[in-house]
C-alpha cells in the first residue's frame, strides 16, 4: 500500500499517451490544443514526482498524497516564474486560456463614499448604504478567519491580528482604493461581525472536535519551552525533531512569514501590477511622442526648396541654376 507503484504509473501512462497518439483523431483547434498539451506536460510531471519525489515528515493518509501537492507547488512555482517575465498586459491575456472571462480590468468600488447607515431620505430602503457593502468579501472574511483559527487555535493571537489588519487598512487606503472604507465598515462588519463571527466558530469547532488549544502570548515565560521544540507522531514512524532556535524565535519568524503573505496578498502585488502598468503607460506615450516629433521635423530639401542650393553652397558642392 505504501510502495510508490513505479511500474503500475508508467503502465497507464503510457496507455494512454499510445491511445491519444495513434487512435485519438487530432483536433484542428490551435487553442485547444495548447490547452490540452500544458495539461497534458503537467500530469506527466506529477505522474513522474509523485512516484520519484523524496517523502516528507508527513505520511497521513499515504506519502503519495504529499508528493503530489509537493510537485502541484513546484507547477504554480514555475507558473509564477513565467509570468514575471511577461509584461502586466502579455500577462493578463495569457491568463484568458485558463478562463476566458480573464483579462478584464476589474471594476474599482467605492467603499468609502457614502457611510450613512440609515438614509432618511430614502423611504423604500433606509439601509441601502449596508446591503451595497455587502459583496464577496464578506464570507470571505469569515471562512478565511475560521480557517486561520483552526490553524492558530487562540483567540486572544487571532484578534490581534484582525485588529492590527484594519490598522494597515487604514494606513495604505492612500494607495489602494479598496481600502477606504466606512468606519462601521472596519470595526463592525469586518472586526465584530466576520472575523468575531469566524474566531468564534473556529474555536467552539475545536472545542467539539476535542482538539488542543494554545496561549500563545504567555509562551516564552514558560522555562521548559525555551531551549527545545519537539515534534513527535506525524507518522507511524516517530519523529522527534530538535529545533536549533528558542520557540520564541521559531513563533516569531512563523509570525513574519505570515504576515508578509498576508501584505503580500494584500498590497504588494496590487502595487506591482499598478506600477507596471503606469511604466507600460509611459514607456507608450514616450513613444508616440517621439513619433509625432519624427513626422513634424521632416522638411523638404533638394532643388525644389528654399535652401536646396544654399545648402549645397555650405557643402561645398556647386549650386544648381
């Protein structure tokens, strides 16, 4: 059950590439079939890594498992390399062979505009200025903080969090408009309700499933924790691992990695796009200036011109009668 089936893999494999080159009548779609061929490249890639990639620390349910999303990393990796070297624009319309409602600018919403919560003037529906807030972003919010609480697994860490995220809206709202958002927008909707709402049902989920609970604001007053980190039982192999850092270095580097994901996501990678395309924007208008300039400095010469012969007189040459 826990062999990596090298010659099982490399049978259906090579089935089904002999059935697709030798009875599967070839399309004459361009598209389709670059589409088919990088997914095909793809599966034999992780056909390859999941029977030939090195186990990692973990083998629940099987070590295959996690060869697998090991070799999917490395395919979005690659992905993400390719896409760096393309410019935003080259980048947004390849994106429209994994789905052609790609390559669209999305629409810029104002979510600081208005903040009456009750309009009076407006009798059919008072709180329009709510329900118009309310978007994709809201179970967003929620599922996102619901799963980071199954992950962290302490309320007190989890609030922090959400807190200190709304003070890094409020500081970048300068350049990205989606940030600008309504008081009651911050503090209500996002810290009270979804995020409250998902640290809340993540920790009564751990508390129904039983799991552990961790306090981790207090760790590093605790002596027996400050010199070793065990990690033992992922596996039927036991695993005891020594870390070299105190946990306290270990929580805050896990911390750092984190929150520059969550800065990355959030803010570096709108200014990138936002950079790139203004350089593009330049680098264009640059050009069709020179071209204007190019056109509008070519005058006549020769004979037939004003200073045809005066010119010539200048070289050197003799004047035309």
């Amino acid at each position: 059950f826990r062999r990596a089936h090298t010659l099982t893999v490399l049978f259906i494999l090579t089935c089904v590439l002999g059935y697709v080159t030798l009875l599967e009548e070839t399309p004459q779609d361009t598209a389709y079939n670059t589409k088919r061929g990088i997914v095909a490249s793809i599966l034999v890639f992780l056909c390859f890594g999941v029977t030939q990639a090195k186990d990692g620390p973990f083998s629940r349910p099987h070590p295959a498992y996690w060869r697998f999303w090991l070799c999917v990393s490395v395919v979005y990796e690659l992905f993400l390399i390719f896409i760096l070297f393309q410019t935003v624009q080259d980048g947004r319309q390849f994106l429209k062979y994994v789905d052609p409602r790609l390559g669209v600018p999305l629409p810029e919403r104002d979510y600081g505009g208005n903040c009456l919560i009750y309009d009076a003037d407006n009798e059919t529906d008072p709180f329009h200025n709510v329900w118009d807030k309310l978007d994709g972003f809201v179970p967003a919010h929620f599922i996102g903080w619901y799963l980071k609480t199954l992950m962290i697994r302490d309320w007190w860490t989890c609030t922090i969090v959400s807190v200190m995220f709304e003070f890094l809206e409020y500081s970048l709202e300068h350049q990205l408009p989606n940030f600008s958002e309504c008081w009651w927008d911050h503090w209500i909707m996002d810290v009270l309700i979804c995020n409250g709402l998902g640290i809340y049902c993540g920790m009564k989920t751990l508390k129904w499933l039983s799991l552990k609970t961790y306090k981790w604001q207090g760790l590093w007053n605790i002596p027996t924790y400050k010199y070793v980190c065990r990690v033992v039982k992922y596996d039927p192999q036991t695993l005891t691992l020594s870390l070299p850092f105190y946990i306290a270095q270990c929580w805050t580097l896990g911390s750092v990695l984190v929150l520059t994901w969550t800065v990355w996501r959030f803010f570096l990678r709108d200014i990138t796009l936002r950079y790139k395309e203004t350089r593009r924007q330049k680098q264009q208008s640059s050009s069709d200036q020179g071209n204007t300039v190019g056109h509008g400095d070519r005058h006549p010469s020769g004979p037939d011109s004003p200073s045809g012969p005066l010119e010539a007189e200048r070289e050197g040459a003799p004047a035309l009668n």
